[in-house]
C-alpha cells in the first residue's frame, strides 16, 4: 500500500518547551500505516537554536524526518510564507499547519486525512479547545455541526491536499500588523477562489498559558479582532465595499454583545464575557471605520 506523505508545518517564534511536547504528540501519530509524516519547523529568528535544543528537538521526534529552517524577517506573516515557498520545493499529498502552543491526539493526522478523502473538498478544518478552565477564552472557541461548509480556516488547525499551493497565494503583512489575521484571510481568499473548507470536529487544544489568563489580554485580543476584520475585508473587496461590510459587520457586533448581555441577567457569568468580547470588537471596528491605516 502506498503511504499518503503528510507535510507538518511548524512556525515558531523561539524555541521552547511547549514545542517538545507538540512533537512527542506528532511523533505518536507516525505509528500509522496509512501515511508518513515530515516536520518543518520555521524560526522567527536569525540566531539558530542551541545544540542541546536541536538534540531534544531530534529526541521529540524520533523516527520522523524533520527539517530547521530561519526566517529573519520579523512578523508571523513572514515565517508561513517562509514556509511556504519552502514546501512547494517538497514533495508530499497533504499539509498540516499546527502551532508551537498545541497539542495533538494521536489520531489526529488520520481523523483528518479520512474525513478529507471522504469530502468533496480539498481543506479541512477543525476547533481549538483551550486547556485553561478561564472562562474567557470561550469566546475564542470556534464551534460548528461537522460537515459544515465555512469560509476561512486557522492555521492552527488546518489540513489540505498539496494542489491548493498552484494558486500561488501568500499571507498578508498589511492584516497581521496586530499580531493575527493573516491566516485568515489567506483562507478566505481560497474560498472566494471556489475553494471548499469543510469543518470536521478533530480538535487541537492550547496548552495552558498563565499570562493570558487575565481581563486586560481578553481586551486586547478582542479589541484588535475588530482592527483586523476591516484589514482584512480591504484585501477581499473594493475599498468602499470593505466600507460598508465593516459598517454591518459592527452592528452585528453590537447587537451579539446585548443579546449575551440579556442572558447574563439570568444565565452565568460567561456571557457576561461574551458580551463584553463583542463589545470590544464592535469598538475595534468603529474605529477602525474613522481611522483607515
């Protein structure tokens, strides 16, 4: 039986522990005869890591190949597109983006490449659970029926068949400014292309980071969520379609965050959150609609 060669893309700002645990979990995936698994990892630095990172790095992975590579561009958009024209020199049926801050089941790559040959699709996608019991990351958890046919994907957990490369698409600088976005945007413009992206409930779960656990990165986040929508409209749609589509994408916005503000009135604290989310992406919009950068 031929085995399916799956391409696993990495984009890391440094080296760090939580990068050794994502690659012990890829390493428990290879055990599958169905296909054969290649590691890219991508730094967000000119310094090359340590011997003894590279030699845990090696010790992770075990029997699986893997490739290092730099970026010495700053900015995330930077590194996938490093990614990117790398890969399209290399030979393999799909590809997985994952990032440094996941963990993967050990059937994730074969939930995925079943659930893919099964569709009529080309992309497939799925949610990230957030290991922190907070409350506040709920909003950013992304929820639908499988099988659902939506418009965009995230790069931290994505899996696509190698033929999406021929468009030639790249990841925006001018939408990640904030920090994200980018991803985004490069699926959607897959999708506007006729692209399919089908959601299969294969998740990734974010490993626990204390320094996000408190109010003022849930309004930040949530803050530039808004910035970024109309950044990312700009790139989809004529200026003053991107206009008007930022306009309604506000009001929907607000009137989320006072449908979830009437629940908290008798319903738990969470939508409270979810309240105030919408609340600050609606902010982040309007002002983004008086002040175009």
């Amino acid at each position: 039986m031929k085995k399916n060669k799956i391409c696993v893309v990495i984009c890391c700002r440094e080296f760090s522990s939580k990068i050794s645990k994502l690659l012990n979990d890829i390493q428990t995936t290879s055990k599958f005869d169905e296909y054969e698994i290649f590691v890219v990892l991508v730094f967000n630095f000119s310094i090359k890591i340590s011997n003894s990172e590279y030699s845990l790095i090696k010790y992770s992975l075990n029997n699986v190949n893997f490739k290092i590579t730099y970026e010495k561009k700053r900015g995330i958009a930077n590194v996938r597109n490093h990614a990117l024209k790398l890969i399209k020199k290399l030979k393999f049926d799909y590809c997985s983006f994952l990032d440094d801050d996941c963990r993967i089941s050990k059937n994730f790559f074969i939930n995925h490449l079943n659930f893919l040959k099964k569709s009529n699709s080309n992309i497939v996608t799925g949610p990230q659970i957030y290991k922190s019991k907070n409350k506040l990351f709920k909003i950013f958890e992304r929820n639908f029926k499988i099988g659902k046919v939506i418009s965009w994907a995230s790069t931290n957990n994505v899996f696509f068949k190698r033929k999406i490369l021929n468009y030639n698409i790249f990841f925006s600088n001018k939408v990640s400014k904030y920090g994200f976005g980018e991803d985004q945007l490069f699926f959607l413009k897959l999708s506007k292309l006729g692209e399919t992206i089908i959601w299969n409930n294969n998740p990734v779960y974010e490993i626990r980071q204390i320094d996000r656990e408190n109010i003022m990165w849930f309004i930040n986040r949530n803050y530039k969520y808004g910035l970024t929508g109309l950044l990312i409209d700009r790139e989809l749609y004529s200026f003053v379609t991107a206009y008007f589509l930022n306009i309604f994408k506000a009001i929907y916005n607000l009137l989320k965050s006072v449908f979830y503000l009437a629940f908290f009135l008798i319903l738990p604290k969470d939508y409270l959150y979810f309240s105030l989310g919408y609340f600050l992406r609606f902010i982040g919009r309007v002002y983004k609609i008086f002040y175009i950068r």
